[in-house]
C-alpha cells in the first residue's frame, strides 16, 4: 500500500521536462512533456519531427553571440545564432530530420520599460526569422511580439503546442 505522502509526492500527468532560460530539451519520450516559463524578450522554439516523434524546445534570451563573446563560449544557449542551430543538430543526432520538422516560436515581447532603447524582443525576433530564412526553416506557427509574458509547451505524444499568458491558454500548433 503507498502512503499518502507518497501519493502526493507523485508527479501526475506526462513527464515534465522544464526547459530553464538559456537551456534547451530534447526528448524522444511520447509521454514527456517540455515546458518553458516566463518568456518575455526571450523567445521559446519548439522543433518536432512526427516520424522520428522527436522533439525539442529552446528558451534563448539575447539575439547574437557577439553581443558577449566569452559568454557565448560558456553559455550558447543563451544565443539564438549558436543555440538555434545546436536545437536542430541535436535533434538530428536523435533521428529527427530537418524537411519534417515542425517548428513554432513564442515570446519576443517588449516587457522592459526602456523606452524601447534596447528592443531585445525585437531584435531576437529578427534574428530568428533571418536564421531560418537563410536554413530554409518555415514556421508552422508562432506567438511573437506583444507585452506580455508567455509559457510555452510541447507534447511529444502529437506534437501539441500551447501557449499561455496571464489571461489564456491556446493552442498555437496543430492549427
């Protein structure tokens, strides 16, 4: 017999794989789930292959390497120009193949009150479009921009997208 305290110990629902700022997840798991919070300037992509049923997703704050090279040595994931293409390698050394990907980006908001000196979501906005148009990657759907905050997640069972802001909760991929 399990104890109560175990019973509420327990996870329940899917595997949660919580993707951190400046992280990444990968999973071939149909039960997991990958899950990344508040992001504002930062922008959340997701990638899945429904053959390979493999997926991943990418919390990245800033737009390029160059900004802090140093850093970039030790954290690339915090980069969308060294942690986009490390999203996709990884995933490709998992089985996953670039022409049945599915990918889906959220978050780029401009949360800061810098009276849009810096423009953080916006710059890392277009840098996402400018790695993907020059590999080739379409977006099957996104959730970008705005001022507000976003949760995002992938189920690896289907590939389900969803997104969340203070007010709701929607489904950004399938359509």
């Amino acid at each position: 017999m399990t104890s109560l305290r175990a019973q509420l110990e327990r996870p329940v629902g899917p595997p949660r794989v919580v993707v951190g700022i400046a992280d990444l997840g990968l999973s071939a798991d149909p039960e997991s789930l990958l899950i990344t919070y508040a992001l504002g300037s930062c922008i959340g992509v997701t990638i899945y292959d429904p053959v390979a049923r493999v997926g991943g997703m990418l919390h990245f704050m800033l737009p390029q390497s160059s900004l802090s090279p140093e850093r970039a040595k030790s954290a690339p994931l915090m980069f969308a120009d060294t942690g986009v293409p490390l999203l996709f390698t990884r995933a490709y050394e998992m089985g996953a193949r670039k022409e049945r990907m599915l990918v889906c980006a959220a978050g780029g908001a401009e949360i800061l009150a810098d009276e849009g000196h810096f423009k953080i979501g916006s710059r890392n906005r277009t840098m996402l479009r400018k790695l993907f148009w020059k590999n080739n990657v379409l977006l099957a759907a996104e959730d970008t921009g705005g001022s507000h905050s976003r949760t995002m997640a992938l189920r690896l069972s289907d590939g389900l997208v969803t997104v969340r802001n203070k007010s709701e909760e929607r489904v950004l991929w399938p359509t």
